[in-house]
C-alpha cells in the first residue's frame, strides 16, 4: 500500500505544479500583441486591471507584457508610444512630434473652446475645486456659459457644495480632461501656453 500512496502523491504533485502553466499558456511575444491590439482599439485608457481580467492573466504579467511594449516602440524610435493616462493605458504620438502633428490637424476643421472657456478651464485646472464667484474674481468677467460648455463637453464636473455662505457650488477637471491634454494625473499638467492651442 506504501508504495501506491507514494505514486499517487507524486502524480498529485506534478498536476499541482503543472496547472499554473496550463492557467497562462500565452508566451510573451503573444501576450504583448494582445496587450497592444486591446489598447489600440480601446475608446479611452484601458486599465491594466481590465487587461488582466479580460485576458484572464495574473496583472504582473500584463505589466511586464506593457513594459515590453513600451521597450519595443522605445527600441525602434516609433512615432507613437504606450503612454499612462488617467489611470490606464494609451498609445498615442510621441511627444517630440507634437508640432508636426498639430500642423497637420490644424488643417482638419475641429471642435476648439473659445476663450472664454478656455481661461475658464485653466482657472478650474489649477484652483480645483473652484466655485462660480472664484473664477469670476480671478478672471474678472462672468462664466456661466462658459462652464455650462465645459461641463457639455465633460472637461469638468460639479465637485459638491462649499461649506460657506449660500453653498456654491464646486468645479473641477474630469477623466475626460486628462484624457484629452494626455496627462497621467493632476501633477502632469500643462503650462498655460498648452492651453492656448486649444483657442479658435
């Protein structure tokens, strides 16, 4: 009896050991090409938390197939990169052709903010949260429409209630901004010159 209940502990043993091999069968190279094509074709940054779960794969191995992405277009100078922004993953232009990528869009009719939002937004991007009677002492004309723009075309959101007279209401930037400027997060953003390219 000894001997089969050694066997069988072997065999249960090598299952164990096998099964983590059968969970990732992907190689790297394939992984990587999965990661970028999901990036490509996702409509805004893709987490790698959602990576890891649509490819049922253990979220070191989606970093490390996003670092190796990263190395790739890195290693044969690619005009586009795998950039974090807003908390997930994007391929984008890199960021040393920008003006020639300006030019070219330029040339293509585009939705552009006024100026009137345009200052706006930057009031709110760098004095967040923000109320009306704030950015109209900062700027020193009346915002109303202009925030109504900006919150139409979700570049800010209503951040709650200042807890002072009257409770005006709160303004910050959104998901949507980031993505739009290209930013990882809040400490990434522009100088106020990035915001004039925006202006009609």
């Amino acid at each position: 009896m000894e001997p089969e209940t050694e066997i069988e502990t072997e065999v249960e043993t090598e299952i164990e050991e096998a099964a983590p091999v059968r969970e990732s069968a992907r190689g790297m190279a394939e992984l990587v090409a999965i990661v970028e094509a999901l990036i490509f074709v996702a409509d805004e940054p893709i987490t790698t938390k959602l990576l890891a779960e649509v490819l049922n794969e253990d979220r070191d191995a989606v970093d490390a197939a996003v670092t190796e992405l990263q190395k790739e277009y890195e290693g044969r100078e690619s005009g586009l990169q795998i950039r974090e922004i807003a908390g997930g993953w994007q391929l984008a232009t890199r960021t040393e052709l920008h003006e020639d990528v300006r030019k070219f869009l330029k040339t293509r009719p585009s939705a552009k903010l006024s100026l009137a939002s345009l200052e706006t937004l930057a009031v709110i991007a760098y004095k967040q949260p923000v109320t009306v009677p704030e950015i109209l002492e900062i700027r020193g004309v009346q915002s109303a429409s202009a925030i109504k723009t900006l919150l139409e075309k979700r570049l800010i959101v209503t951040k709650g209630h200042k807890e002072t007279v009257g409770r005006p209401m709160q303004y910050g930037t959104s998901k949507e901004f980031l993505i739009q400027f290209g930013l990882k997060d809040l400490t990434e953003l522009p100088s106020i010159e990035d915001f004039e390219d925006l202006a009609g």
